[in-house]
C-alpha cells in the first residue's frame, strides 16, 4: 500500500508565485506586436486568430510551472520483496524550450535510481521529465533537476539522469550544425561514489543506442 508525505514546493514555482500576474488577453496583444516587429499584418484573415492559438500552445509548452515533482514523488510503495538494485528507465521522450532563445530542445532521458526501502510507479519517473521539460530551461540545469528531486523525495541511494538531445538554437540558426547533439550526464549518491554503478548504467542505456 502506497503511502503519502507531506507536499513540498519546488523551488522555481515558490519564486515565481509573486510575479505580475499576465492574462491571456496581455498575451495575445503582446504576440499582435511581435507579428508587426516580423513585418506581418495581424488582422489579416490567417492571422486573426494566431496570438490565441500561440498563447494556447505556450500553455502547454510551459505547463511545467504549474506543476509540483515532488507531488508526483509522494506516492511510493514498499511491498517489492526487498529489491533494491538499480531501477532504470530509457528513452523518455524530450521536449523543451532553451532559455536562451526559446528554441526547442528535441531529445530523450534516461533515469536511473537505487531505492533503499521503496519504490515509486515507473510512470513517475518520466512525469517528473516533463514537469522540468515543460520549462525554459538549460540542458544541464534540467539534468541536474531530474536527478536532485528523484534523490530528495524518494530518499534514494542513488540517481543517474543522462539527456541526449538536440537544440535548435544550433541547428537552425547561429551555427546550424544539424547534426550536433548534447549529452549532460548528473550522478548523485552510489552511482556518483561508486564507478561499478555508473559502468553498469552506462551500459544498460547505451542498448538503447544500437
């Protein structure tokens, strides 16, 4: 039987609860704006509609301010015989958006933790991805995110987070190198202490790669 503790705020959303609240209206206008800056016409029929499209697809982009991993993290479960091995979970579809340019970053995660006591539903696991994912964000920074709540809420021996992806504010501008991908690789606990950790890791995902 799952048990519940208490719900801690993330960081990031604590900060920003004080910020200027914008409606959707403030939003759209300021999207009009943005089509004249380009040199488009906005209240031409094709883009009558688009800043209440954009906002609406900005919403789901950035979803991830709204939402709390460590919530996700608050159900676990003991009863799985004593296993307490690695848990590891591949090919975590990405989709986020550099800080930098807005730009998105294409890729996948892999996750990894070593319970001590319990364990959390698989599908936790890449909710967690998503809630970060579905923030401005630097590659690094998500990384290290994914791997310090993981460690945190689910009071874990261990975490490994490698992300594989690729952004477009190098591929389709600046110096559009198509091809160029980004790995970011976090460790925390006996993975980071332990190299027989981490080898075995590397090894389990490095199947996804083949």
């Amino acid at each position: 039987m799952g048990i519940k503790r208490p719900m801690k705020l993330v960081k990031n959303t604590e900060d920003n609860k004080n910020l200027k609240k914008v409606s959707d209206q403030e939003a759209e206008d300021a999207f009009r704006t943005i089509l004249s800056w380009m040199g488009e016409d906005p209240s031409r029929e094709g883009l009558l509609e688009t800043p209440k499209r954009v906002v609406k697809a900005f919403k789901e982009y950035f979803k991830g301010y709204q939402e709390d991993p460590n919530q996700i993290l608050d159900k676990t479960f003991g009863d799985v015989e004593g296993y307490d091995d690695m848990v590891i979970q591949k090919n975590i579809s990405v989709q986020s958006h550099c800080e930098h340019h807005m730009a998105p970053i294409i890729g996948k995660a892999h996750v990894a933790y070593i319970p001590k006591d319990r364990v959390v539903g698989l599908s936790k696991l890449a909710r967690v991805v998503e809630v970060f994912s579905k923030r401005l964000q630097t590659q690094e920074r998500l990384t290290m995110q994914i791997a310090n709540t993981l460690m945190e809420s689910l009071d874990a021996k261990g975490v490994a987070v490698t992300i594989d992806s690729t952004h477009q504010c190098m591929t389709m501008r600046g110096i559009k190198k198509e091809q160029a991908t980004t790995v970011t690789n976090y460790y925390l606990g006996q993975f980071k202490e332990d190299l027989s950790y981490q080898n075995r890791y590397l090894r389990f995902i490095s199947i996804a790669k083949e």
